[in-house]
C-alpha cells in the first residue's frame, strides 16, 4: 500500500494545508501498526522526526511534520495513519 493510501482524507488535506504555509508545524495524528511498537522500531520512528505521544497495543497517538509523517508512512510497519480528532468534553 502507497504512502498517501495509508492516510484517510482529513490528515492528506491537513497535510497539504501545512505543506503550503510552512512545512515545519507538526500535526497530531494516529497511527495502526502491523506490531505492537519495539524499541527499535520507536527508534526508527524517532529518527524520522516523529513523536510517538502514548501506545496501546498496535495504535499509537504521534506527532510530526508533514514531510515526517509522509516518510512514516512509506514504512511497511505502518498500516493506516489518521489525523487526531479533539472532542469537546460532555457536560454532565
């Protein structure tokens, strides 16, 4: 599966919207991998400029730049990636 195929709409057009201002503002997103994330495999992530925030099993909650997130993508550990949703809290 390419790059851009691993992304859903919301984080390709993120993507590009970021790319065309300025390519160094990081963007929250989440990501499925084929594995729960190794310390090499964190590593490897980490060289590429991306932040891996929490872990849950073969999801992560990560951020980076839009060009970091494209190299991320192009792993073969990566399934799909998603651009993070913020959520209101519900008043009770």
């Amino acid at each position: 599966m390419a790059g851009f195929q691993k992304m859903d709409t919301a984080l390709q057009k993120e993507i590009d919207k970021i790319s065309a201002q300025s390519d160094g503002e990081e963007i929250q997103f989440l990501a499925k991998l084929s594995e729960e994330p190794s310390t090499q495999l964190r590593e490897a992530i980490g060289r590429m400029g991306i932040t891996i925030e929490t872990a849950a099993g073969k999801i992560v909650t990560a951020s980076g730049t839009p060009n970091a997130i494209r190299d991320l993508a192009a792993m073969d550990e990566v399934e799909t990636l998603q651009l993070s949703q913020t959520r209101d809290m519900l008043n009770r």
